[in-house]
C-alpha cells in the first residue's frame, strides 16, 4: 500500500510537470532569438507538443490504473468534477486511508482494520529440543535424543473491547488444549481491567505466570514447576485483572482443565495474584509480589508432580514427589522478587503447598516447598523483556536482528533451585545449577543452550538413594 501512494504521488509530479510546458516556453525563447530559424522551429514546436501529449496519456492510463488498483477506482463523473491531478490523488489516498493494514512484526501476518479496532492474527510455537545427560551412577539416567518439544498453533484477534484467544499444542506425543479465552476490556475502580471467561494460564509467580516462549530458560524454574494446584497451570473458569500504574492484580476461579477426562467431578481453585514495582525508572525496575491460592480436590486424580530438575526431556531424572492418599484440600502460596538494570536481571522465588486429606491413620497436613535464584546480562543487542502491566516475562526485542543482515542479540543466565518433597511419605529433595546462553535471532526466534548440574535423593521411585550428574540441553525455538 505504501508502494502504491509512492507511485502515485511521482505520477503526479510527472503530470503536472509535463503540463507546465517547460520545454514549449524553451522552443519560444529559442526561436526568438534566431528569427531565421523561426520555421524550424514551429516543426520542432508540433513535434515537442505530439511527444508531450503523448506522455500525459501514458501517465494519465497509469494513474487510472492505480486508482482501479484500490479496488474502487474514481468514477469518470467524479473525475470531471474534480479537475484536477490533485483533486483525484486525494480521492485517492482518501479510499487508501480505509483499506485494512498488515504487520508482520511479530512473525506473522497481523490484520488490521484502518481505524485499528479490529485486529487478527495466526499465533503459534515450535521448539525442537536436543537433550544428553551422563554421570549418573543409574545407566537408565544417561540418556540422550531429541524431541519437538512443542507445536502449538491458533489464532488471536480483537474487535473493539472484546479479545480471544484460541490454541492447541501437541507436546509429549498427546494433543491438548491451551489458551481458549475470550476476554473483555472495562474500567474498575478508575484502573484499566480484564474479564475473561474460558481456559488460561494462572497467575502463580513471575515464571510460572510467563509463557515459557519467553522464559530466560528453556523451562520453568521449580517454583512454577511443582508448586500448583492439582489441575496443572491451565484452568476452566473466569478471571478478574485489574491494572495500575505500577501494579497488577488478578483473581482466578477454575475448574480442571479443558482435557480433564470428564469421568468424575471437577476441583475447585480459587488463585490470586498481585505485584507492585517500588521503583520503576529508565535505569532500573523493582518488582515485588505474591501470590496465593486454595484448591478443593475431588475424585482421585493425581495430586503431586515430581521434579523435572535437568530439563524436559529426560523423565528419568526426577526428584520423586511421593505419594498421598486421600488429598481433600490444597493451600498454596510463594513470594516474588526481582530487580532490572541496564543489560542486567536477577530474580528469587520461593513457594509451598500444602495438603490436607484423610488416611488410614487419621486426617493429615502435609507440605513440599520449592525455592529458585536467577541471573542474567545481555552482551549485546537487546535488554530484559520485563512486563511492568503484567509482572511478567515478555518477548525480548531484538535491535540488530539476523534476518536483517545483523548479529542478533547474546544473553548469558544462570539459575540455581531447589525441590523439598520430605514431609510426603517417599518423598524425595534435589537441586539443580544451570548455566547457558541464549543468541535472540530476532524478536520471535531464538536458540538457547542449558548445562545443568543436578542432584536427586530420592526415597521412592526407579532410581532411589543419592545421585548426581549433568544434562546439557540445546532448543531451536520460533514463537509467533
């Protein structure tokens, strides 16, 4: 579209610089002053003004063209009416000014309507993990492949206040749902808010209320991991958020997930959320929160996760959970605190969830608990993607990208966390250090590196005792 108004406007020009009839008022001068020369001339004269009018055809069919070309053209009346050039390419912008506009900033086309309220747009992920772990004392741990860690696929789109969201992922050889949520935009209290009805991700700490397209790491840190109710980090239900100038609320009410069976009845979550940034300023940001949440359990489903601390794709190196039987209720809560400056990131999460149910024995409360140190620098070419409105990870805006001829942008981590499961009959503790780097090819791709140096002790399971060894990951990863 910017071609086209490009094009028209030096069609313009050349029309009206065709008509001023500079090369005529040259002939005359010339002939003036070589009176002998005069009948040369007048044939020089008729030949220049056949060439002319040759040209403001040309140029006249091309620009009609052009208006045909919008989809609407001028109508002939219309044109007569106008009398002019000028008078026609501000018809003509006019209609261009209404078509719908594309982006494809974000890795995909985004359509938009002229005055910008209505919007769509394909969404989706591909990561392909590589993964090789060695120095376990247990042969069945050292194992090495690759896997598409995850293909999720959907689209997005918004008219005016109300959004959706609708996407599928096939991870794990199973096919789930995701987000599928439509949302609405009001007023409350004064502040900017959010309503949505449908299956979200909670909000339960800065990595596990991020998309893990924008995790530092290629998964989420123990705390967002293992520290959640039964249903997982999606939920069926409604969601309340609420936005100030330096903080962010959020109220979740959600049943089991979309891909919940339906054999038996549903649990029940309530989950709420809050951050608040202390200082926020162009040389550094603050974010403190916390966050909360009380889950009904019902049926007999599974209630504990263990610990996938070297990555995920080896299931064989986990910090073994335990078991409990007869889980009734469920109270969970953690705390959040991070700092940005510059190229520089830090954050530290702790969370703890405990259980309440009854046994053989009697009734029982038990607990596991979780806790997660992270640091990051950017070498060049990007700064952390910190959402203030949210409290979350966003997507890291590349400066110099590669598909622009540039060297994209370099960000060395490290990360430190720790999972507790010995209040729990079997239950086992573990830890993992991860160093990497991860090279933003641009805004919607990336590829990271993960060495992680583990440690499991578990009571239970496949692989019980002491244990310790290492894990390197490497993903390819587009996220539009």
């Amino acid at each position: 579209m910017t071609n086209l108004v490009g094009n028209t406007r030096r069609l313009a020009a050349a029309i009206t610089l065709a008509l001023t009839g500079a090369p005529l008022l040259a002939c005359a001068q010339e002939a003036a002053r070589h009176p002998g020369s005069a009948d040369a001339s007048n044939v020089g004269l008729v030949r220049l003004i056949e060439q002319q009018s040759q040209r403001i055809a040309t140029l006249e069919a091309r620009l009609a063209a052009l208006e045909d070309a919008t989809g609407e053209g001028t109508p002939a009346g219309q044109a007569q009416d106008a009398g002019s050039v000028e008078a026609r390419l501000a018809t003509l912008e006019a209609d261009q000014a209404r078509q719908p506009k594309v982006s494809w900033s974000k890795g995909a086309p985004e359509f938009a309507s002229a005055d910008g309220k209505a919007r769509f747009r394909p969404r989706g992920r591909f990561f392909v993990d590589a993964s090789s772990t060695g120095g376990s004392d247990h042969a069945g741990r050292n194992l090495s492949g690759a896997e598409i860690r995850s293909a999720r696929l959907g689209v997005e789109g918004r008219h005016g206040l109300l959004g959706y969201v609708v996407e599928g992922e096939f991870a794990g050889n199973t096919v789930a749902w995701k987000s599928a949520y439509a949302a609405f935009d009001h007023r409350l209290f004064g502040h900017d808010a959010e309503f949505s009805v449908g299956h979200r991700l909670n909000e339960r700490g800065l990595d596990g209320s991020s998309s893990t397209a924008n995790t530092p790491f290629q998964s989420r840190n123990l705390v967002g991991a293992v520290i959640m109710p039964q249903r997982g980090s999606f939920g069926l239900g409604v969601m309340q958020k609420i936005h100030g100038a330096n903080w962010h609320a959020a109220l979740h009410v959600s049943g089991n997930s979309l891909d919940n069976p339906g054999d038996g009845n549903d649990g029940l979550t309530y989950a709420l959320r809050a951050h608040w940034n202390p200082v926020r300023t162009d040389a550094a940001t603050l974010h403190l929160g916390g966050w909360a949440f009380h889950e009904e359990i019902r049926g007999t489903a599974r209630v504990l996760r263990s610990a996938a601390v070297a990555g995920p794709f080896n299931d064989q190196v986990r910090i073994g959970s335990g078991r409990v039987q007869g889980a009734e209720r469920g109270d969970g809560h953690g705390l959040e605190l991070a700092g940005f400056s510059g190229p520089f990131w830090a954050y530290a999460e702790w969370g703890r969830r405990g259980l309440k149910g009854r046994e053989a024995s009697g009734d029982y409360h038990r607990h596991h608990d979780a806790h997660a140190l992270s640091m990051g620098w950017f070498l060049r070419g990007a700064g952390p993607a910190y959402s203030a409105k949210a409290g979350t990870w966003g997507r890291v805006k590349v400066a110099d990208p590669v598909t622009a001829g540039g060297g994209g942008a370099w960000e060395l981590k490290a990360r430190y966390e720790a999972a507790d499961y010995r209040d729990l009959p079997g239950g086992g503790q573990g830890s993992g250090w991860t160093v990497g780097t991860n090279w933003y090819l641009n805004d919607w791709s990336r590829v990271m590196l993960d060495a992680v140096r583990w440690r499991s002790d578990n009571r239970s399971g496949a692989w019980p005792g002491l244990d310790r060894g290492y894990t390197v990951n490497l993903r390819f990863q587009l996220a539009f």
